[in-house]
C-alpha cells in the first residue's frame, strides 16, 4: 500500500472514530454527529 493510500485510510478510519463517539457521547443521530464534525475546525485540520 503506498504511503498516501495508508495515510488517506488512516484520516478515514480516525474521522470515522471520531463521529462515532461524538454521536455515542452526545447522544446524537449519526447525520447530525457527522454534520457537527465535517463543521468543526477539527475537521479542516485533519484534512489538510
């Protein structure tokens, strides 16, 4: 596996993680976790 397909499946796997708990802690719908996250500053700064 190349180092960027490791590296885009790590972002994916620990955004996933992320929403996931978001959602388990909040008690929240999955959408609005994801909503919540795919907003928050946290988010640009896994992307980039």
């Amino acid at each position: 596996m190349s180092e960027d397909k490791l590296e885009n499946f790590y972002k994916e796997r620990l955004e996933e993680k992320i929403i996931f708990c978001l959602a388990d802690r909040k008690g929240l719908e999955l959408e609005k976790a994801m909503d919540i996250y795919y907003n928050s500053r946290l988010a640009s700064l896994i992307l980039s």
